[in-house]
C-alpha cells in the first residue's frame, strides 16, 4: 500500500477528512463497515432520530461516496451466491493515519498555561504475564503484548495479517517490516529486506543486513508504532 493514499496531506486536506466525518450519519455508516457491506445493507437513522425513519439508499449513497472520497472507506467488487456486487468497508489504515495527524495538534502548547483542573483516569489492572514477548506502547489497543516463543524459529512484525506481530492499523508498517529469530536462547532484530520504511531500535535506524540482539527494555519502532521487548 502506498502510504500516499492514506495520508492527508497539509491542513487544506486535514481539514477537508474532517468535514467529511462531520456528519452523524456518516459516522454511524463507519461503524457499520467492520463488515463489508452493499448499499442495501446499510441502515442508518434520519439526522431527526425522532423521526423513525431510515436514510433512503440515495441518501446512504451520497455518504458512502463521500466517505470515499476522503479515503477512509473502500469499496470492491465481490461475489455473492450468483451475483456479482459492490462492497463497501472501513479503510482503518487512513483513520490511524487522521489519528496520527491530529495527535501532531497536541504538540502546539498555548503561551499561556492551561489551568484546566486534573481529569480522572481509571488505570487498567495488567495481567501478570512470563516469557519474552513485544509490549505494544504505541499504537492502537497500547498494551497488547505478543509472545515470543521459543517453539517458533522466526516471528514476522508486519502489517499483513497472519503474521506474528501484527500492526494491520498502521499505514506505516509495511507487510513483513522486521525479522526476529531465535538464536542461542536469545531474539535476534533484522529488517525485512524489502520494508518501505525500516527498523528502528532504541530511537536509531537498524541498518539493512545488519542483525541485533535483543536485550530487557529495548525499543523497537516499527512504522508509526512502538513496541518494548519484555523479557
């Protein structure tokens, strides 16, 4: 996947993804394409929910096209028992990517200081886990931990799903990112030859060929996301 095509690009076009999320409806219709699904299978309320009635499907059209046009939804042509249609689902890859674009917002710090008071947190209970394994730190779902087995000679971090580290949110990522393998007891960091965009470990560049062993602590960047070897 070109990164290009799920990246907005300058405010102009931040600013022209946010307006086409803008809308109640089109936001109900994201929720709705986890699974793939036909124009006839998107049922969304009115913008007067009171109302009771259903968007009519010219109506779900116009959205779904402009939810398209910004990228964060696709669409295929699929077969359905002896029928050829077209599908539409939620492109999750260019809303990680709007995410990220919008968390660079937060990084413009007033002059003056806030003197917002303190939000609550409910801090999440960790289980207590053994072995080696990946810690996600950033990303999607942050905390999700990957085991590292020592059963299984290579662990694949990539985009493509099936793989042993999978970062299927990330745009950045590229399908088979990073190599990790088992040698004399310990995990063994290479870059994928043919990854877009690299390696990173502990904030530098992991040169191509080059193979590093992993030591407790160690930070593995991949794409847009982090990852903490945990042992």
């Amino acid at each position: 996947m070109d990164v290009s095509d799920v990246t907005p690009r300058g405010d102009d076009a931040l600013a022209a993804t946010l307006a086409s999320l803008g809308s109640a409806q089109r936001l109900a219709i994201l929720r709705q394409l986890r699974m793939p699904r036909t124009l006839r299978e998107i049922e969304v309320s009115s913008e007067r929910p009171d109302a009771g009635r259903r968007l009519t499907r010219q109506s779900v059209a116009d959205h779904v096209e402009r939810l398209s046009e910004a990228g964060v939804v696709l669409s295929r042509e699929a077969q359905r028992a002896t029928t050829r249609v077209r599908e539409y689902s939620l492109n999750h890859q260019a809303i990680y990517a709007l995410a990220e674009s919008l968390k660079a917002l937060a990084t413009m710090r007033p002059v003056v200081e806030p003197t917002t008071p303190t939000a609550a947190l409910a801090l999440p209970v960790a289980p207590r886990e053994e072995g080696h394994r990946l810690v996600l730190v950033k990303g999607l779902e942050e905390g999700t931990t990957f085991p590292l087995s020592p059963s299984r000679p290579l662990h694949v971090v990539g985009r493509r799903r099936g793989v042993e580290v999978c970062l299927d949110f990330d745009p950045y990522v590229s399908a088979e990112n990073t190599l990790l393998t088992w040698e004399d007891g310990a995990v063994v960091a290479q870059d994928h030859p043919e990854s877009r965009n690299g390696t990173v470990l502990n904030f530098r560049p992991l040169p191509r060929g080059e193979r590093a062993r992993l030591r407790h602590g160690d930070v593995l960047g991949v794409g847009r996301s982090t990852l903490v070897y945990w042992t």
